[in-house]
C-alpha cells in the first residue's frame, strides 16, 4: 500500500555534516559576493517575452476530461464501501497513487519545466464551467484576502497528509475528495469561478507560483511558447498573504522530513506522540518559518531608504522563496514518485482493489532499480544547495531594482536566512 509520506533521512553519509555544512554556506557566501561585485543591474524584472510563434495546444479538452476522470475515480471509491464490498488489503488503490503521487507531486512538479497544465487538468474548473457555477466574479476579494485562505486550507491538506490516521485509507481520501468539492464548488458559487479557485483551492495558486519557474508558458492563443527560466516568476502578482503561503510550502515539507529524525524527536520530546501535538508542531513549524522570512524582511527594510516597511519587503521578495520551497519538496519526496509511482501501473487495472485485473497488470511490484543511496542523497544535496542559490539570485536581482545602492547591504539578513534554510534542509536530510 502507497504511503502519503516522503523519505526518511540517512545517517551513513558518504561525506561527514559539518563538510556538508559549510561547504553550502561557503558557496552561498561567494555567490552572493559575486553577485555583488558582477551583477550590477537588474536582468529578470522585464517579465517574459511572449514569442508570437509557438506549438498549438490541441490537448486542453483531452486534459480537461483527464481531470474530470481522476477525480471521478477518487470519489468513487466511496461506493465499494457503501456497498459493503470489501477490497484487497494488499493493493493501492488508483485513488491514492492519484492523490498522493500525481496531483501533488508529479503535476507540479512537472509544472517546473513544462508550465502551469493545472489550469487544464482541474476537475473543478471544468465541471464548474460546464454547470454554470460562478459566471460572476467578486471583484475585489483576490485583491484584498490574497493567498490567505489558500494558505488554511493549504495547512489543512497537509494535516490530513501527515497527521490525520486515515490518508491512506481510499474510503476516507474519497469521502474528503467529495468535502472538497463542494467546498469548491460554494467558493466557485459565492465569489466566482477563478476567484474561488484562486483564493480557496490552494493548488490552484501553488502550481501557479511553481510553474512560473518554467521557461514554457502560453501566450494569449493558447500557443506553448519560450519565455525563459524565472521571468514569469519575477512579475507574478503580489497577492496579500503569499509570503506566508510560500513560507508554508517550505515548512510543511520540513516538518515531514523533520518528524522522522532523532534530533527532532529528541528536541519536541513527546509532544509528536499524539494527533494534538503534531497539529501544534506542524503549525509552529509554518510560524518559525514564516516569522524568520519577516524578520529578515524587516531587516532588509531598515537598512534600506525610501521608506519601505516589513510587509511590503515581504510582499515584495515572496517569490524568492519559490524555488527554495520546490527544492525541498523535489529532494524530499521524488524517490516516492520514482518508485511509489509505479503503483499506478497496478492501480489502473484494479482502480477500487476489488480484484479486478483489467489491463493484467494487477500484480505489478514496484522496482528498487536503484541499490545505493548515495547518488540519492548527493542529487538530493544537489536540489537543496540549488534551490537556496536560485533564491539568492533572485533576491539580488530584486534587491537592485527596489533598494538601489542599498542592494547589498539590505540582503545581508536574507543570506543568513538562506543558509539557515539550506542548513536546515542538510540536517534533515542527514536523519
């Protein structure tokens, strides 16, 4: 049966901590030397430049029903239960590889190289515009309530993950799919189809911020075009609350790979042996997060001129935060897609494991193809040390346009929080 969480941390290191350690720190300390010596002006402010040439995008329908199917089938896995048919112990069934492996990890993910297909493949948007719900929009609520709704029901989606005793229950995941929707759906009624998925539906906005990483996105025809690596990502709009959604991105990641090491455990004592304390360190860990990027927004605004003030600089600096939060989730959890994700390949034949084999594939066994854990951890090293350095870039590269002469100095607070971060995703990985 597919489990809901990443992998673990390892002690047997082919490289002691402490090299590790201050091998990231030192390359994050010169690149930001670098950058200040090197990269005088800013060169990804402009947004991208939409190329009027490009591939036609033939597929949205075919994506459209795709989403529409998946989520057919999560629900339906309520039915077996209602029915008092009851399923083999041993099979995943498609509900969870779906849920847990291709919406949450695969799609956006993918959306990092390949842009926002989200959009597309969500069920929600579709049979909300095939039925009519939410033609009107609310204006004014995106501009004024942000990400910070998404951001609960964010907080929310990984309780039911990491804590809730039934994420790997298929009756249950079906039974919340269903809460879910018609969550949506009277978000979508009440303040229209986009705002209510922009401002409720927190994957709407979580593909959104990680594909717009991708050097592919669409211009206005529809056409897939190039645009460059992070220039989307400069321009997205800065909606009240995204700094925090940003925060929780990383932190709910470190909290999971967190959870499962000594040190941890060591530092909360009991407090992670029950539902109760768990939900209290998962919302700490978002607060610590959080509060240390304000606080080093803070600081950047202090040792700035021109009168900015913590909540703007936060605001303002919320997507450098993006590939930091893609860099943890990418080196906790692609081992889960890489062989977790072969559980699909079963799930297809056997969608509610009834003992079904429709495609004779019902028996399929994941492959461990990989026998050492060092080429995983050293590519996990790899995306961690390299997040945190797309963040530094970006931070300069923000820090020119807004602060001027004071670019430098103003990032200082900022380094020390991307070390810390890069810091604490070593430790963790280190188990």
């Amino acid at each position: 049966m597919i489990i809901a969480h990443g992998i673990g941390g390892r002690t047997d290191l082919p490289i002691p901590l402490p090299v590790i350690l201050i091998g990231a720190a030192s390359v994050l300390v010169i690149t930001f030397l670098a950058l200040g010596l090197l990269w005088t002006r800013p060169r990804l402010q402009g947004g991208p430049d939409y190329s009027p040439s490009g591939t036609s995008v033939p597929v949205r329908g075919l994506l459209a029903t795709l989403g529409v199917l998946g989520l057919a089938l999560v629900v339906g896995q309520v039915v077996p239960a209602l029915m008092g048919v009851e399923r083999e112990p041993v099979r995943p069934t498609i509900a969870l590889v779906m849920v847990w492996v291709v919406v949450w990890l695969i799609v956006p993910f993918a959306a990092a190289v390949a842009g926002n297909w989200y959009t597309d493949l969500n069920p929600w948007r579709t049979t909300a515009r095939a039925l009519g719900i939410g033609r009107t929009e609310r204006e004014g609520f995106q501009s004024k309530m942000g990400l910070w709704p998404a951001s609960v029901v964010f907080l929310g989606f990984v309780w039911f993950e990491l804590i809730g005793s039934r994420s790997g229950d298929p009756t249950a995941l079906g039974v919340a799919a269903l809460g879910y929707t018609a969550f949506l759906f009277i978000a979508m009624a009440v303040l229209g189809r986009e705002t209510g998925l922009a401002t409720m539906d927190f994957l709407t906005p979580y593909n959104r911020l990680i594909s717009s990483i991708s050097p592919l996105g669409r211009n206005e025809s529809g056409q897939v075009v190039w645009r460059g690596w992070l220039t989307s990502l400069t321009v997205i709009p800065q909606w009240p609350g995204m700094w925090f959604f940003v925060a929780i991105m990383i932190a709910t990641v470190s909290y999971d790979g967190a959870s499962g090491t000594e040190w941890f455990r060591s530092i909360t004592g009991g407090l992670g042996d029950t539902a109760f304390g768990e939900t209290l360190l998962l919302v700490a860990s978002a607060i610590v997060i959080a509060l240390a990027y304000y606080t080093a927004a803070a600081v950047a605004a202090s040792l700035s001129h021109g009168g900015w003030t913590p909540s703007r600089v936060a605001q303002r600096f919320a997507h450098t935060l993006v590939p930091i939060g893609l860099a943890y989730a990418v080196a906790h959890y692609f081992t889960l897609i890489v062989f977790e994700g072969q559980q699909l390949i079963a799930a297809v034949s056997d969608p509610f494991g009834l003992g079904w084999d429709l495609f004779g594939t019902a028996d399929y066994r994941v492959e461990f193809f990989v026998r050492s854990s060092t080429p995983i951890w050293l590519a996990q090293v790899a995306f961690i040390v390299g997040g945190h350095l797309v963040a530094v870039v970006l931070a300069h590269d923000r820090s020119l346009q807004d602060f001027g002469r004071d670019a430098v100095r103003s990032q200082y607070a900022m380094l020390v929080l991307m070390i810390a971060l890069t810091s604490l995703g070593l430790l963790i990985l280190s188990g």
